[in-house]
C-alpha cells in the first residue's frame, strides 16, 4: 500500500502520497496530515506522483484538511496528478477548490510566495 512520507523542502511540508489512497489508509492519512497542522506549517502540497487512485473517503479528507488549512489562511496544494485522480477531481468538481500544479518545483515556488 505505501507510506505517506514527508518532505520539508524551503520551510515547506510535502507530503508524498502511495500508490493508492483509500479507505484502507485514509485514517493515517489524515494522521499525517493532522501532524503538520499541530506543528503549524499551513502550506502543504500533496505530490500525488506515484499515486493512481483515490476513493471518496480520501476525498473527504482531502476537502476536510482543505477547509481547515483556509480557515488558519493556509493552503493545499497538489502536484504530479495524474489522469486518474483527475477525472476523480473533476467528477466531483473539488478540482475547482485545490491549487493543482504539474510538478513539485512549480508548487514550491507558488507556495514560498504565501504569507
């Protein structure tokens, strides 16, 4: 299934995600998550670069992290989705809400700009 690994890069939390995220791993997930917020780091990009899907509860989680990122004025951001999670984005019209970037160094530097 694959770890949910963190990288800090420019002051930054990347949090690089597994092949799938599902309702199998969601709950840690969240947990990793969560761990970047009690430590206040409020811009966090999500590299979805080996990831090839992603069920509803994780998109749950997504928006939840989400809303509460917004509410410290933070931000989410991805990078590197591919296809599949895509259409899933779309589908559910969340694309509208995420900053989305086609790679990592895109995402860093639009990130470093935040207050």
């Amino acid at each position: 299934m694959g770890d949910f690994s963190v990288i800090y890069q420019d002051g930054l939390a990347t949090v690089r995600l597994p092949t799938r995220v599902d309702v199998t791993n969601t709950h840690t997930f969240v947990d990793t998550l969560q761990s970047e917020l009690d430590v206040d780091h409020l811009h966090i990009i999500l590299n979805f670069e080996e990831t090839q899907a992603i069920d509803s509860t994780a998109l749950g989680a997504l928006v939840q992290v989400y809303k509460t990122l917004r509410a410290r004025e933070g931000t989410l951001s991805l990078c590197h989705v591919g296809s599949g999670v895509k259409r899933v984005l779309a589908i559910t019209r969340v694309d509208r809400i995420f900053k989305i970037y086609d790679n990592l160094s895109s995402a860093l530097k639009a990130a470093a700009t935040q207050p």
